[in-house]
C-alpha cells in the first residue's frame, strides 16, 4: 500500500529523530506551524471556556440574587400573614364578645317585654277594680243623697230613720268586707289639706261605721288610681328601655357584620383566594 508523500516524509523524519539524525528545517518549521495552530485553537478553546464559565457565573450570580430577593419575599409574607392571623383571632374576639353583648341585650329587651305584659295586665286589672269601686262608690252616693233627700222631704219617726241607717250599713257591709281603718286614717291625713278631710279627721272618733265604710271606699279608689298612674309611667319608661335596646341591638348588629366582612375579606385577601394553613379562621354569620 502506498502512503501519501506528506505522511511517508513525516514517518521518515520522526524515525530519523528518534535515532539521533539531524531533522531538516522545513520539518521542524512545519512542527513548529503546527505546535503554534495547536497553541492558538487551545487559546481560543480557553478563551471560549471562560466567556462561558463567565455567563455560568453571571447566571448564578443573578439566581442568588433573584432566591435572595425571593426569600425577603417570603419573609415579608410570613410576618404578614401572622399579622393578618392576629388581626383576624382579635376580630374574632371582639366578634364574640359583640354576640354574648347582643344576648345579653336580647335576654334584657325579653325581660323588659315580660315586664310591660305583665304591668299591662296589672293596669288592665287595677283599671277595672278602680271602675268597679267607682261604680259602687256612685251607688252609695246616690243612696247617701237618697238618703239625706228623704231625711229632709220627710218627717219621719226615729224608728224609720234607723231603718234607713240599718239598710245603708247593711249595703255598705255587703260591698266592702273589710274596712282598714288605718289606712282610712292615713288617707284622711295626707289630704288634709282638703277642708273636708280635715273636719273628717276632727270628727273621727264620733263617725258612723257606714261613714267610715264609705270613707274607706274612697281611700281605695284614690290609692287605686295612683297605683294606676304608677303602672303607666312604668309601662312608658319600660316601652322607652325597650326601643332604646332596640337600638342598641341594631347598632351591635350592624356592627358585627361589619366585622364579619372584613375578617372574611383579610382571610381571603391573605390567602390568595385559598385557604392557608397560618391564617385560616372561620367566619360564621
């Protein structure tokens, strides 16, 4: 097989050098051409290794910067989180201590309630037992002034007059059962600014039992009527404390939804629109 002259020339020269025999010039300038083309495609190869060990550098350099920042990211997010979470717990918070208010109103506004019912029918009750006091009171009235009519129309003899006494004592002891005279008395003295309660103080000891019974009729009626304006001026002021809870309720409310929105916006706002494991609180409207 023949070789080319170029490799045969070469095989020859590097036989001759390797035994001791001088190499001619054109071979050591032709290694010498090739020894610099090698030098020089090695200095271009490293060259080409360090542009790009340079952008690895570059690269790296710009991924710390960017975790960095990353991380200050995440940071700043967690301690936003957690205020957000505290934020919402006091929300929470003042949420239920707003609903035990709101209870404690709804339990106070019920009792008020109970109470204006029950002055009511103790009004409804107090007005009746004052008209029927009325209506007897009248009823004596007129006997008393039926009475005196016919005691100066007529003449008559002392027995018919006793009679008559006896008939009055008797309608008298059938509407009132019982005559407190202590508080007959009382009632005289409280108004005895009045001309005629003070005569009737005077004549005390010297009244009649029917006198007395219709007396006693008449303190009632009086003590009835003022239990009857107590009862109203109670009803009203209850009514009043009524609507002012009321009120109060409806502010308390309003209040708490309020609050309610608002933790249930930060909560969403917070996650992202999802639910965090930090940060997830419940909302219950």
């Amino acid at each position: 097989m023949d070789l080319p002259p170029e490799i045969d020339g070469y095989i020859k020269e590097s036989i001759d050098h390797s035994v001791g025999l001088p190499v001619s010039s054109q071979t050591l300038l032709s290694k010498l051409h090739a020894s610099q083309e090698s030098q020089r495609q090695l200095r271009d190869q490293h060259l080409f290794l360090l542009s790009k060990l340079k952008e690895k550098d570059d690269l790296i350099e710009r991924a710390r910067c960017e975790a960095n920042m990353n991380a200050q990211a995440v940071k700043r997010f967690v301690e936003e989180n957690q205020k957000l979470a505290a934020e919402c717990e006091s929300l929470v918070e003042q949420r239920v201590k707003l609903e035990r208010e709101c209870a404690l109103y709804d339990h106070d506004r019920e009792a008020l309630m109970e109470f204006g019912n029950e002055a009511d029918e103790r009004a409804q009750e107090a007005q009746e037992r004052a008209l029927e006091l009325e209506r007897d009171l009248c009823l004596l009235e007129q006997e008393l002034i039926k009475y005196k009519q016919q005691n100066e129309l007529v003449d008559s003899s002392s027995g018919s007059t006793l009679d008559e006494e006896n008939l009055l004592d008797s309608l008298l002891a059938t509407v009132t059962t019982t005559t407190d005279e202590s508080s007959t008395y009382a009632f005289l003295s409280a108004n005895s600014e009045n001309e005629h309660c003070e005569k009737m103080l005077t004549m005390w000891n010297c009244l009649k039992p029917s006198t007395r019974r219709v007396l006693c009729l008449v303190a009632e009626v009086k003590s009835l009527e003022n239990d009857k304006e107590n009862l109203r001026v109670n009803l009203h002021r209850a009514e009043e404390e009524v609507k002012l809870l009321f009120d109060e309720n409806s502010v308390l409310d309003e209040e708490n939804k309020r609050l309610a929105k608002r933790c249930k916006g930060r909560n969403h706002s917070s996650s992202g629109g999802k639910p965090t494991g930090s940060a997830s609180v419940k909302v219950v409207t």
